[in-house]
C-alpha cells in the first residue's frame, strides 16, 4: 500500500511538471521600455535543462574581457562600450548595423586595470564548458569580469522568433538597437534555461548584442532559437574566423557593402560620421 501511495505520488508530481513546461509561454510584449531595462524578467518560468538545443557557438566579440569589475551588481548599470570608446560607440549603437561596422575602425581602450586596449575578434565556445566565458579567451576560471558577443541573424522576412538563453551571471541582450532580455540572476547550469523570450527580426540582417557580467563561480552565457526560426535564418559568424571576415559576412547579410559597389552609408562609417 505504502508503495503504492508512493508510486500515485511521484506521477502527480511528475504530471504536474510536465504541465507546468507544457503551459510555459515565451516572455512577450517587449522590447524593454528603459524604465525596466534593469528589472527582472516577468513571465512563465521554463527552468528546463536542454543538453540537445541548437545552440550558437561563434560569436564576434571583443579579444579579451573587461577586468576587474567590481562585480555584476557594480558593472550591469554601466555602458562599458562608451566607456571604452570615449564616446564614439555604446552598447546600443553597438547592436546596429551602423555601430556593428564601426568596429572596422573603432578599437576598445578601457582603463589598464579593466584589461587595457581590446580589438575585436571571432571567438567559439562550448556550450555544455561551465567556464566558456573564460576558455574562449584562451584564459583559466576568473572572476569579476564582463564579456560582450555578438551575431548577426540574416531573416527571409519579418518574423517572430523565441529567444532562449543560459548565462552565470547578469544577461544583458539587445537587438537592433532594442533592448530584449535583461536578467541579474544565473540559471543554475550550462544548458539550463530559464525564460523564453518572443523577439521580432525583421527581413534582411539583425544584429544581436549578448552581455554577460560575472562574479564569481561559474562563468557561462549560450542562447539558442526555436527550430521554426532555426529553419529559416542564417547566423553569423559562419565561415569567418577573424574580424575582417567576420565584417564581410555581416556586411552582406545586412546589405551594407553588396558586390561591386559601397552604398553611402558604408562611406559614412568608413570616414566615421
């Protein structure tokens, strides 16, 4: 009887969380209005571990990570982009197509004790590594640090798109110059998400901006999109493995410089305006 009682249980349980996962929906109605840009996200929980997900492993990312940052609480509320441009660029600009291009020209300069000069690069990571924010840089476990990576998602049309992410510690996300996700609490695993978020690409390239800010422990952010989107966009990087490559992918999957002839806003971001 006991068995029994025990058995009747675990499968009110187990039905009871497979419901839960079943009824889960994306976070909708964004992008972020600035007033919330810092809260916590308001939805359905997933919190579901998913070892097989098409994650995205290239990213463009600047060579090395900012340093010493006092903590994600500290660092979250600060634009390091601005801050290591003097100005010239800032994380919001940065997920544009116009900011993405300006990094052809326009180098990182942070304090020597937030890591000095950075240019930028192509980086891959491992998805199930617990540290990936620390071996893409070729780098052992450290703490109080904050990476930004970036891709450019080329969409046949205007669409729809759920957003999944994992990340240890504050996930910031923008897209197109929109911010989306924004999120201080760690998701407990590698592969482990927490939110799903409705996002909206629109046709030709959208540039995505994926910040993370650690503390201590653990050390990773992934993000993956549903298999419908997954079906119907190409990511980039794809072949580049530097930042020059990097850039003629993007700049063709954002129709900025098509063959043969530089359109007037790639002769603006080459002279800097």
């Amino acid at each position: 009887m006991r068995r029994f009682v025990l058995l009747t249980l675990f499968a009110v349980v187990l039905a009871f969380s497979l419901l839960s996962l079943a009824t889960a929906k994306p976070i909708q109605g964004g992008p972020l209005k600035e007033a919330d840009w810092l809260k916590q996200p308001v939805g359905d929980k997933v919190d579901e571990a998913r070892p097989k997900a098409p994650w995205i492993t290239k990213w463009y990312a600047p060579d090395g990570p900012y340093e010493n940052n006092g903590g994600f609480a500290a660092s979250a509320p600060k634009d390091l982009i601005d801050e290591g441009t003097k100005g010239k660029l800032d994380q919001i600009k940065l997920s544009t197509a116009e900011g993405l291009m300006m990094t052809e020209n326009i180098d990182l300069d942070w304090a020597k004790k937030n890591g000095g000069p950075r240019g930028w690069t192509v980086v891959e990571i491992d998805p199930a590594d617990n540290h990936n924010m620390n071996t893409m840089y070729g780098q052992p476990p450290t703490d109080n640090f904050d990476t930004y990576a970036m891709i450019v998602i080329e969409s046949p049309k205007d669409m729809k798109a759920v957003m999944s992410s994992t990340h240890d510690d504050h996930a910031q996300i923008w897209i197109n110059g929109e911010k989306w996700y924004n999120n201080s609490l760690w998701t407990g695993a590698a592969l482990e998400v927490d939110y799903e978020v409705e996002v909206n690409l629109k046709k030709g390239g959208n540039v995505l901006v994926f910040r993370c800010g650690e503390s201590g422990g653990d050390a990773y952010f992934n993000l993956h999109f549903d298999d419908a989107t997954n079906k119907a966009v190409k990511y980039f990087p794809d072949k580049a493995d530097d930042k020059a490559s990097f850039l003629k992918e993007a700049a063709a999957a954002l129709s900025v410089a098509p063959a043969g002839k530089l359109p007037e806003i790639w002769g603006r971001i080459k002279r800097g305006q």
